[in-house]
C-alpha cells in the first residue's frame, strides 16, 4: 500500500517509496566498499527491519549472509518502554563473522545498546550498524551507526517495516501517523 490507500491516516508523508528505494542503492553501493572480500552476516532485528533487509541485502553486489534475531521492546504503544527480551536468536554463530546489524529505527537507542552488547560478547570480528531511520533522541547515547538513512524528526512514524499495532509495516512511504489513530 502507498500513502494515497490510507488517505488521513498520515499527517505527512516524509519519504516516499522512490527515495527510500534510493538511499537503500546508496547506502549498499557503502557496504560493498567497506565489506569486499568479508563476506559480513547482516542481522536483521523483527519485525520492523524485514523490508531494509530484503532490500538492501539484494542490492549488495558482494556475498554476504543474513539472519534475524526477534527483540521485544515497544509493546504496542508509541513510547520505548527500555524492557529488551530476545524472543527469538540467531541460527547462524557469529563468532569470527563480521556482524553488521541492520535496523529499521533508532529512537533512545535501548534496544540497540542491549542488543550489541549482546553480539559483541560473542566475539564477532567485527560489529557495525545499519539503520534507515535515525531520530534525534539518538544521538544522546553512544552507538557508532556506520550507515543512517535518514534523521528524521521525533514523530511516530510508520511504513517500510515500521508498525503501529502490527499495522502499515506493508506501507510502501514512510510517514507520521496522524496522532488521532493512536489517541
Ligand atoms: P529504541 O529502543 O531505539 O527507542 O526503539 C527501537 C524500536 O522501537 C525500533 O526498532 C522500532 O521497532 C520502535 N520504534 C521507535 N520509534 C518508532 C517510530 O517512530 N515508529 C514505529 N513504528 N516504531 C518505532
């Protein structure tokens, strides 16, 4: 669906399908540079992170892997609630591998600071990050991003992988939800 299939649902459309589609070429185009002859295992964080990993992960011209972990950390609300469970691990070890963590959004960072302390203790070669949306709230805690596709505003947005209870991840646009969905 694009933005015009939810007509009101949205106060503003931030990004449409062609510029993500863009940035994501832009950012592989990175990725093959700095991973050639690495062979890097792209981690994908559920759900939200399905849509940048299939994307980017097949704009890659190098060989890499990939594999998904399953976190819990906003329940269904709008609000970062700071309580990080991993629901589902890695089938792949990452021992030795160069990790590159591919996120939808970074918003206080608590769910990223857990989960690469988590990768980092099983001793990966490397350990890098990916995120396709950054807000400002994260630049307050200490997370090397390698790659940001974009920084937005601190508004609850939706679309490309990003939910509001388990709706608009299929949202081809990216936009903020109009607050009176969520009220
Ligand atoms: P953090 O721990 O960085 O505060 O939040 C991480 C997770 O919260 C993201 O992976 C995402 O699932 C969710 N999240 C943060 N901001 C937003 C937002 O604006 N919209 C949606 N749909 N989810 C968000």
């Amino acid at each position: 669906m694009d933005a015009a299939d939810i007509n009101g649902d949205l106060t503003e459309v931030l990004y449409t399908e062609k510029q993500i589609q863009e940035r994501v070429r832009e950012i592989a185009v990175q990725i093959d540079e700095d991973y050639r002859g690495k062979e890097p295992l792209l981690v994908g964080v559920l759900n939200g992170a399905v849509m940048v990993m299939a994307d980017l992960y097949r704009a890659l011209t190098i060989h890499a892997q990939m594999d998904c972990m399953a976190v819990s950390s906003y329940g269904s609300g709008t609000q970062s609630s700071g309580v990080v469970r991993i629901l589902k691990d890695l089938s792949i070890d990452v021992h030795g591998r160069h990790v590159l963590v591919v996120e939808d959004i970074v918003d206080t960072g608590l769910t990223l600071t857990y989960l690469l302390e988590n990768l980092a203790s099983r001793n990966p070669a490397s350990l890098k990050l990916a995120a396709m949306f950054r807000k400002p709230e994260a630049n307050k805690v200490h997370i090397d991003m390698a790659y940001v596709g974009f920084d937005i505003p601190n508004r609850f947005v939706v679309g490309y992988g990003l939910d509001f209870n388990g709706r608009y991840r299929n949202l081809v646009d990216v936009g903020v939800l109009n607050p009176s969905i969520y009220a």
